[in-house]
C-alpha cells in the first residue's frame, strides 16, 4: 500500500494566501468609521505592495501597510481583532489558521452586497474559492494565490553527504518516497535530520489528492494517499529521520539556519536539518528572513565578543 512514487518537485496548491475585509462588527480600524482616509493593511510578507500601488493609482486611495514576521503574526493580530485597537481594515490569513479565523468572524461577508463575490467563483479552482467560505458557506476571505511547492535543501549538507548540491541531481535522488528515505538514512549517519518533523511530508499527500479528510457527513476518509501518508509519517518518527521541530516552532525556524537540540530516548543531542517543503513563498518570506536573523545574531554577539576582549 506504501512506498508509492511522488513527484516531490511539482506539489500543488501547498499553500494558499487569503484577503479579506476587517468585520466592523469584529472592531476595524479608524478608517472604516471615516475617520482616517488611510486604508490600513496587515500581511505577513511584501507581497501586496505592487497589487496596492495599482489600487492606489486606481481608487485615489493612501494605503498604510504593516508587515508583521509570520512567527509573530497571529499573537500580534488576534489581540487587535478581538478588542478592535489598532484593528485594520484588510488583513491576510495563511491556510495554517484559515479556517479558525474564517469561522470566528474576524472577516467581512464578502458574499453580501455590495462585494457580492460569489458572482466571480468561476474565476477560480472550487477548491480554493471553497476555503475562504465559514460554516455558514459565507465567503470570508479571498484567494490571490495557490502557489506551487518544493523541497529546499541545505546545498553545503547535500555537498557533504550526497556528493553533489545540484538540484536536477538531488530531485532526481528524492524523486519517489524510496528515494527519499534512501537520502535520510545518509543524512542520518552523518548526524543530520532529514525533516525538521513528520508534518512536513503531508503537502506530498495533499497535493496528490487534496479531498478532506472529513466529509460533510463529518465521516473521516481514508484514502489511499492519506494512508500512505501516515504510514511514512510513523516510519520517519521510528528511524529518528526528523528533528522533532513542529511547523512556526521556533526551532522550526532555528533549524533552517543554524545547528538545533533535539531530545530521542532521554538523550540531548545536537543536529542540523537538511530541507524544508515550503511553497515558492517560503523561499522569501521565511528562509531568506530567518537567515538574515540568525546572520544579525551572529554578527552582533561578534561585536559583543570583540568589546570584552578589547576592554
């Protein structure tokens, strides 16, 4: 029933970035009441700033945008939202919490006038259209992106242990789930983990088969993939193939960077991680910003270092 071939460089739909209104009855921002002409926008990466100088030029709109790092994004929005200070008018939402800030009212009923969007759903793939509607089928928030993912690796750890950092070579290595683990049990004898954790692998399943696993009967469904998936999940977790790093973890984030403790069978050790299944997004707005931290951190306590040894 296992060991099925995946293609591990062309997962689709692995994450899906949504915008919606803020609910004036969830508490917007000054600007939906008229008293600020700023329209003030919340994301998480840069990605809306060419999309709001269009719609500046078009509407004769100040827009203000805060960009907020994804690790703190949640615990910085969800308080503004539930007390309404500081709330703003439009703000983004990321398919780990989709569904739970769809259903608690944060967004506007983009279904009622004068949105009316459900007149533009053959605009989209159903599924993703389908994603920002509540329990009530009230679309909520609006896709502006289903991106592709992949598997980045660590070029250095690949050079180490595979003998080669080039890309055709490694997906052609980890183009099947063999494949794959044939890879992690070379990282593993050198001391490095192939996944920060288990979760990591279910976009492979998810992409190849995106139907929910629980129906509208609120029946759980097993499918093929969905049980494949589980069954690599536990062997990843038994041949100790992963870090132990839950996805927006901080280790999760440490992990991409830098060397990280992970605790099997009472013992501390230290290890690194050799790849991340991102979406083309990850790349920019979580790799690429976690490096700069940790390259920050470094050059700061270097500083540090370097005035105790003067003084």
């Amino acid at each position: 029933m296992r060991k099925k071939l995946v293609s591990l460089l062309s997962i689709g739909a692995l994450s899906v970035g949504v915008l919606g209104a803020c609910s004036n009855d969830e508490g917007s921002s000054e600007s939906s009441n008229g008293k600020d002409d700023v329209l003030k926008v919340w994301s998480f990466t840069d990605e809306l700033k060419e999309p709001i100088k269009t719609y500046e030029e078009k509407n004769g709109v100040k827009v203000e945008l805060t960009i907020v790092p994804i690790a703190d994004y949640p615990t910085k929005l969800k308080p503004a939202l539930e007390s309404g200070v500081g709330a703003p008018d439009v703000f983004t939402g990321e398919i780990a919490f989709l569904k739970q800030w769809v259903d608690a009212g944060y967004w506007e009923n983009l279904s009622d006038e004068p949105y009316n969007v459900n007149e533009i759903s053959d605009d989209y793939i159903p599924y993703v259209f389908d994603l920002g509607k509540d329990k009530d089928g009230n679309v909520r928030a609006l896709s502006w992106q289903t991106t592709p993912g992949g598997v980045y690796y660590k070029r250095s750890l690949a050079k180490e242990v595979l003998g080669t950092d080039d890309p055709t070579e490694i997906g052609n290595m980890m183009s099947s789930m063999d494949g794959v683990f044939e890879v992690a049990e070379k990282m593993k004898q050198k001391g490095y983990k192939m996944f920060p954790d288990e979760g990591a692998i279910r976009w492979f399943s998810q992409g190849a088969n995106p139907e929910a696993w629980v129906n509208d009967k609120n029946e759980l469904v097993l499918t093929e993939d969905k049980i494949n998936y589980m069954d690599y999940a536990k062997e990843l977790r038994e041949k100790q193939y992963t870090a132990l790093a839950p996805e927006w973890s901080p280790s999760w984030f440490e992990g991409m960077s830098k060397p990280i403790k992970v605790k099997e069978g009472g013992k501390e050790t230290e290890t690194q991680v050799f790849s991340y299944v991102l979406p083309t997004w990850g790349l920019h707005s979580v790799l690429k910003d976690s490096a700069k931290w940790y390259a920050g951190v470094i050059a700061d306590q270097k500083a540090k270092h370097a005035d105790s040894v003067e003084a």
